[in-house]
C-alpha cells in the first residue's frame, strides 16, 4: 500500500482576512504551529512518510522557503493557473501513482487513519471518508447504498438522506479518474465534478468515521482551533489592562489591550492596540 498522499494547499483563506491576507490558508498558524505541520505531524503517526503538496504558484516563495525549514520529504506541485480542487489531479492524472492518498489541506481531523488504510487495502473503488454531522443543511450529503456513494445532495433540508458528510480524507484510483476524465472539464472540483461523476459510475465507496473535522477557513473555525481546550489563546508579549474580559477569542503578539475591554469571539491581530473601555465582538480586529 501506497504511503504517499497529496494534500491540496493551493485555497486562500478569504474570509479570514486581513489576517490571512496574502498567505495560503496551510501556512497560517494554530497555537504558534503553521496548520501544515500539525497536517503533517497526524499524518505521520499514521505511518505516511512522502508528501506532495499541490500548490499555488502565487504562494511559490513561501512554500519554497517552507520546503527549506522542514526536515520532512515533501514535494511541491505548483498549479500555473487556478484548477479548482481537483483540476491538477484531473489533467495530470496519467503521471499519478495507480492509487494515491489525497486531503484538503487546510483539515484538521481526528480519526483513526489505520483503519480507514486497512480498509482500502482490499478496496475495488476509490473511497472517501465520511463523518456524521447534526445538521446536514449546511453541507453537501452523501447519498448511500450500503457504503456505495451513489449521488450527492447539496444542502438538504431534512435528514431524509441521512447525514453523512465527506471528510475531505480520500483513496482515489488512477483508472477511476481517468474512466470520466472524458466527461471532466478543467477547472475541476471534487465535490461537484469528480465525485458526482464517480458515484454515477458506482465507482465511489464510502468509509464511515468516528472522529471529528475542523475547517479552519473560517474565523469561528479557526477561533474553535484554538480554544478547544481552554476559552482563549493569547500569544506572548501581551499587555492586558485592568477589568478587561477576553473571551472565546485569540490574541496575537505584542498586543497592547487598555483598561475595561470587552472582547468576545474575536480575533485580534498582532501589534494592535486597543483603547480603555473598546468592545469587540464578532470581529478580526
């Protein structure tokens, strides 16, 4: 069995800026750790030990810098233009490996990743990994037989397809993909071009899990990233006044913050000074 897997690291986090302004969504960080490292860090446990990163050639410097700093065997892919999630794999795939790992790289999951490869060792189609949610209304669903995939549902409004949801962890093979390639144009997504294609030719199985999925790609996501274990992260170097209360927020570095603050479900970024008796709720300040 393969040990090599492509994380897909080329998306933005758009709606996280201004922090994230400028930097690919895998490089910023939780806790201090750049979000590709604690991908990294998981996978390894798991026993991968080869790492092909698909990226954007916008971020080329500082995923090449990256490459230099990190004592892991990764190499970069860099897409030339804008192929959506699945565009490079799709128009590349005759130079893939015949089975192949791949993971959205800005996830942060917790599963176990032996069972699922011990699954596809004797696995006949590719298969992606599924999670159970309590509201499906905000996801795309995956309609199963047994643990076929055999249409996804946009958004549904009840649970009347049940409420497993992709995990973003996927085993792809290479003669499924280049089966519809025929029928895929470029960009191409997953979700809405690859994958409705492979159920459609029940070439697409389902491994259900027993874990939990982080997007970071949002702020009450990337606040939840930080603040599983205690009500919030504040960085070093951090000046707090007197009667201010944080909660549920990230503070960065060298923030001076004045008497009286309140501060809740914020993010508030590095070298900002926040006057006496300011409110923040709801914001990246």
């Amino acid at each position: 069995m393969t040990k090599t897997i492509y994380l897909l690291v080329g998306g933005e986090a758009t709606r996280l800026k201004p922090l994230s302004e400028g930097i690919p969504k895998a490089l910023l960080t939780i806790k201090s750790v750049p979000i590709v490292d604690l991908i990294l860090e998981n996978l390894e446990r798991a026993g991968f030990v080869e790492f092909k990163l698909i990226c954007s050639i916008k971020h080329k410097e500082q995923w090449e810098n990256y490459q230099i700093k990190t004592h892991r065997a990764i190499h970069l892919l860099f897409e030339e233009e804008k192929l959506d999630t699945a565009g490079y794999i799709v128009k590349n795939i005759d130079d893939f490996e015949d089975e192949f790992f791949c993971m959205n790289g800005d996830l942060l999951l917790e599963m176990n990743f032996q069972t699922f490869m011990d699954k596809v060792e004797v696995a006949s189609n590719s298969t992606i990994c599924s999670v159970q949610v309590e509201d499906p209304s905000r996801y795309g669903v995956l309609h199963l037989e047994e643990n076929k995939i055999v249409d996804f549902i946009e958004k549904p409004d009840d649970l009347k397809y049940g409420n497993n949801i992709s995990m973003g962890f996927y085993y792809l093979m290479k003669q499924d993909i280049q089966s519809i390639k025929g029928n895929l144009t470029i960009p191409s997504s997953f979700e809405k071009d690859v994958f409705p294609q492979l159920s459609k030719n029940l070439l697409l199985d389902c491994f259900k899990v027993n874990g939990k999925m982080i997007d970071v790609g949002t702020r009450e996501s990337y606040i939840e990233a930080h603040t599983s274990d205690e009500s919030n992260w504040i960085s070093e170097n951090v000046l707090i006044g007197e009667n201010t209360n944080i909660k549920n927020s990230i503070i960065f570095e060298n923030c001076n913050i004045g008497s009286d603050v309140q501060i809740s479900n914020s993010i508030v970024l590095k070298d900002s000074v926040i006057s006496d008796g300011s409110e923040i709720h709801d914001e990246i300040y």
